[in-house]
C-alpha cells in the first residue's frame, strides 16, 4: 500500500485551469497517474512508491514521507555517502534535484547506486530520469560552489 500524499491545493492544476502541467504523469513509471477532472488521479493498485511524481512536480503536490528531505537527512546510509535502493530509499528516480542538491551540499561527495535499476520492473522507465537529475545536478553544482562536490 502507498503512502502517496497527494495535496491539490497545492497543484498547479488546481490552481489554474489554464495549466496543461503532467510532469506528475510523465514521471509515473507504472502509469499509476491520470489526469481526471483537470488533477492528476493516483490508482494505488498501480503505485509502486518510487516517488518520481513528487520528485518532478514542480509544486510538491505530492508527498512520499520517505523522500523527504529531512527524511533523507537521517538517513545513516545517505550519511556515508551512498544512496541505493538496496538501502532505505525507495527510488533513486524520486530524489528530487532540489534534494540532491540538499544532500550533496550537506554531505559531499555521493554514490548514487543505479546497478539494480537494470533488473528492476521500472528500471528503463526511471533510469532515464536519474540520468536527466544527475545532468541537471552537473550543471547546477558549478554555479552553488566553488569546488562542487559529486554524485557518481
């Protein structure tokens, strides 16, 4: 069972009827968001918990207690530097960059553990996106700190 929080109040669908946002959507590795009645729709038979959508959606609309930054910030594995699936976070495709940069900013130098992702059910759905944080992240890092730690 999922526990997916999802606050419409704060989606910017909600907000405008004008919006055509589906980031939330788009990152969805299992399809378990539509777009019903203008808001995105979560079908928790679907879910799987990654925590893509709240990694992507531009308004934290969503929640996923375990990806929270002060979630991730006590995490003993993150500590040491090492971010997998194999530890405590669900998802590395729901890490979202605004936390990456939380975490490599707090503690430095990381390893983002991606050698599951090719075995795993929605591994070539959110590795492109892991990759597309860790390109963001590239450019990001340079421009926060001089000597800008890394995520390899």
């Amino acid at each position: 069972m999922t526990t997916l929080q999802f606050d419409p109040a704060q989606c910017v669908r909600g907000v405008s009827k004008f919006s055509t946002c589906n980031a939330c959507v788009q990152a969805c590795p299992t399809q378990a968001l539509t777009i019903t009645s203008s808001l995105p729709s979560l079908h928790t038979n679907l879910c799987v918990s990654c925590g893509a959508c709240q990694a992507y959606c531009p308004t934290e609309a969503f929640t996923l207690p375990s990806m929270m930054i002060s979630s991730l910030l006590s995490d003993e594995h993150i500590k040491k530097g090492i971010c997998s699936c194999q530890n405590s976070l669900s998802c590395l495709g729901g890490v979202s960059l605004e936390n990456w940069l939380t975490l490599l900013l707090t503690y430095g130098d990381m390893q983002g553990d991606i050698s599951q992702c090719p075995q795993c059910p929605i591994g070539a759905t959110i590795l492109p996106l892991i990759h597309k944080t860790a390109h963001e992240l590239s450019k990001v890092l340079p421009l926060l700190t001089p000597t800008p730690p890394s995520l390899t």
